[in-house]
C-alpha cells in the first residue's frame, strides 16, 4: 500500500508526527492509499522553506519562472492517463472525465499564467504636466492555498498556478478525502525544474493544519475553496490580521429554461449541468426552473436523457456517472434525498443507492435523482446537496423566476437558456450570481473574473 509523503523544500517528508490517515476508494469502498496526519508542526516546517525560497523566487525574471510553469503544464500533459487514473480512484468520478476536463485544465492553469504574467501590465496616469503616476504590481510573499475534493487537482493548480507566476511562493493543502493527484503534481514540479520551497504540499485534517495555514504571521494571503461554514472561519481568522483572503464557497445554483429555448440542446445541458462528476462540482444545476408552458415536456425529456447515464465502475470507459466521494458524503446525500421525501417531494427517478457487482458491490453509487412538488421555501431547495440530486420548478413569468432563483442565501453560478437575446441579457442581469452563462454551461475562460456573492464568496 503507498504512502504518501509532504512534500518540502522540494523534498517528500514524513509527517513530524509519524501518524498516517486511509485514503478510501470511493467505488470500493477499500482503503488503498494512506496520507500523512499532519500538524501544525509540519505547516510550520512548509512556511519556514516558502519564506526562505521566496526571495529568490520572487526576484526570478518573469520569463524564467514563465518557463517553469510551462515545463510543468506539459509534464501534466505527459502523464495525463496516470493523473487521470489516480483521481478516477481517488474520486470516484469517471475515468473519461477526469481524463477530458480535470486533467487538461489543470495543465492550462500552468499554461495560461505562464504566459499571463509576461503580458501583465502596470497603469500609467499622466496628471497634466506635474507628474507621472504608476502601480507597481508585487508578489505579497507567501500565499497558503487550501483546495477541495471534488476537482482535486484542477482547483488546485487554479490557486498555486497564478500564485506561483507572480512570484509568491506556495503553501498548498489539497483535501484529505483526494490528496493523490496533488502527491503526484509534486513530483512532476521537481521533474520541471522548481526551485525547492516554491511549492510546498501539506497533507492532512483542515481542523488540525487550517489555523497555522490561515493565522501564521509569514502568510500573507489565503485562498479556500469550500464550504461556507468552513470559509466564514477562515474569513474571521484572517481579518484579524488583515490578509488578503479568496473565498469561493457553496451554491445552489439555479438552471433558468424559457419556453423558446432550443430545446433539444437544453436537455442535454442541463443534464450535464445536473450530473457531471455525480453533482460534485460548486457551480452544477441543481435548481432547476422551467416556464410553465414548456414544463411537462421538458420533464419527460430530461427524465428520458437522466435514466440514460450509465453508472459504473469509475474506470471503465463509457461510464457517465460514478461514486460519490466518500462514506459520509453518501450518508449525508442520502439523508438530503429521505428529508425531500419528508416535505413532500416527489422522486421521479432515481433517490436509491445503485448496487454494483464484484470489486465494486462495496462502492458508494447513488443513482441520479429528480424531484419536484418543493416550493423555494423547502430546505432540500435551499440547502446545497452536492450530489447528484436536482429538483424542478415551474414558473410562469420572468420576475418570477429571478425571484425563485435568488431566493437562496447563495450565489455562485446560474445558467439562462432562451431564444431570446434581449430575454437572456436582462435574465442574467437581475439574478445574484458571481457568473451567469446564457444558452451554455461551465465555458470557461481565465481572464474572466471567477468568485460569488452572499454567502459564495
């Protein structure tokens, strides 16, 4: 069975401790890896090597460390069928996935800042014939980056990438639930060149390493993606000293569908939008509101497409829907699905646990669940269930659904789908989300600004 190693000062380290974590396969339900229990101890070691390495790292020329991160996107690109094997098992999500969206978004992170940061300019304000003025744009010194697990090594490289071109140096803790991939990233860096104590990797428990990630004096900025529970902490810790904080938390994100939609092309949308990676990605549909007019038709469609995934084995080719993350994440989605139940919600397919054969008749499989008969003011439609469990609405005019799609204390992402241009602009205007696509879902481009309001982030 692996072990995996902290990673510091460029090299693989085991905890101070001496004490491991198991590190379960989700679609068994076997522990096959173990992780380090880490303490605060061995984030203090991680600080000490980013604070040293950062002078150096940080008076690097802009084309050097554009260089290394380029070295690093094409070493993920090379290893792609290993990496994406990893999060398969580490994940349960399906092999194809991972394989299509996780793993060359992670490598476009490190393309895209390495090309970025030599194309970042100063502004230059010229006040009448007195003076000149000028920002001078510096990396703030060292950055802890603490990332989730359900895109555990996209989102990750989301956070250390830009950190890393601007010249910071990294403290990273990938999440307990799905440390491989970030185990393997710390290989592939030292392989491309990185400068030893740029990157340091920290595995273990957020309750034991997530104060000295947030509080420690030499940290100078935070980003967490998470929950809302967990980012409210990191947000009160952080005030206290004033550090600049990135907090991109839950959703309930709302998938609006008008009448004139195309609406064989919403379907499958908003199928994809309900179900990729099992319904554990932050910005899925899972409040799904359709114009009354076009509701029952829409029902039977999407019901049709739902019932047509094809669960199983992570990592069998043609798979579209895995397991869920872990034990208790199946515990809590199937206790989201019994309280629908509770408050009068209807289960139109799906709201079971799905039993597979052989190695897998101990995995954690839900099967895709669609409910409806929840009014807004229901807390299956207010609560985040991220799993894969959506429920449907109908409404009959436009301020009616913006009023049930903001209706939520969150405020990630939202999804407008219409013919109408002019429909689709003053939708997307009024609906309090951080981004809002139009007849698309989870298009994505890194110049765009990416974050939510209320209690998102």
């Amino acid at each position: 069975m692996e072990r995996i190693a902290n990673f510091i000062n460029g090299k693989f380290l085991p905890p101070l401790s001496g004490q491991y974590l198991d590190n379960f396969n989700p679609a068994t339900g076997n522990i096959y890896s173990q992780l380090p229990d880490s303490d605060s101890r061995d984030v203090k070691l991680a600080i000490k090597a980013a604070s040293e390495a950062f002078p150096q790292w940080s008076q690097m020329e802009k084309i050097q460390r554009a260089e290394i991160l380029d070295r690093i996107s094409k070493k993920i690109l090379e290893n792609i069928e290993i990496l994406a094997t990893a999060e398969c098992i580490d994940t349960g999500k399906p092999i194809s996935l991972a394989r299509i969206l996780d793993i060359p978004r992670s490598a476009q992170n490190f393309s895209f800042f390495s090309k970025a940061i030599l194309e970042f300019e100063n502004e230059i304000f010229k006040t009448e014939d007195v003076a000149v003025n000028f920002t001078d744009h510096s990396p703030v010194g060292v950055v802890s980056c603490i990332s989730p697990w359900n895109l555990p090594l996209y989102l990750f490289t989301w956070k250390i990438a830009p950190a890393l071109a601007a010249g910071c140096t990294v403290v990273a803790k990938p999440s307990e639930v799905t440390p491989m991939t970030a185990h393997l990233l710390a290989k592939l860096c030292n392989d491309a060149g990185l400068p030893a104590g740029a990157l340091n990797i920290v595995h273990g428990l957020g309750t034991k390493l997530g104060p000295e990630l947030v509080e420690n004096p030499t940290i100078k900025a935070v980003s967490f993606t998470g929950s809302t529970r967990v980012g409210t902490e990191i947000s009160k810790l952080a005030g206290a000293s004033f550090k600049k904080v990135s907090l991109e938390m839950g959703g309930k994100n709302p998938t609006i569908i008008f009448a004139d939609c195309d609406f064989q092309e919403t379907v499958k949308a908003a199928v994809r939008a309900a179900f990729l990676n099992q319904g554990q990605i932050c910005i899925c549909g899972s409040l799904i509101l359709i114009e009354k007019p076009l509701y029952e038709k829409f029902k039977r469609a999407f019901i049709k497409a739902t019932e047509k995934l094809n669960q199983g084995d992570p990592l069998d080719e043609g798979v579209d829907q895995g397991a869920v993350v872990s034990k208790s994440h199946f515990d809590k989605v199937m206790g989201c699905i019994k309280l629908a139940e509770q408050e009068g919600g209807k289960i139109l397919t799906g709201g079971k646990v799905t039993k597979l054969p052989g190695l897998n008749s101990g995995g954690w499989f839900i099967a895709p669940t669609i409910i409806e008969g929840l009014d807004q003011n229901s807390q299956t439609n207010q609560e985040e269930i991220f799993g894969p469990v959506v429920t449907l609405q109908s409404f009959e005019t436009e301020d009616e659904a913006i009023t049930l799609a903001n209706a939520t204390r969150y405020g990630l992402a939202a999804s407008v789908w219409t013919g109408n241009r002019d429909r689709a602009n003053r939708v997307a205007k009024q609906v309090a989300s951080g981004i809002v696509w139009t007849n698309c879902w989870m298009l994505r481009d890194l110049r765009t600004p990416f974050g939510g309001v209320k209690d998102s982030g």
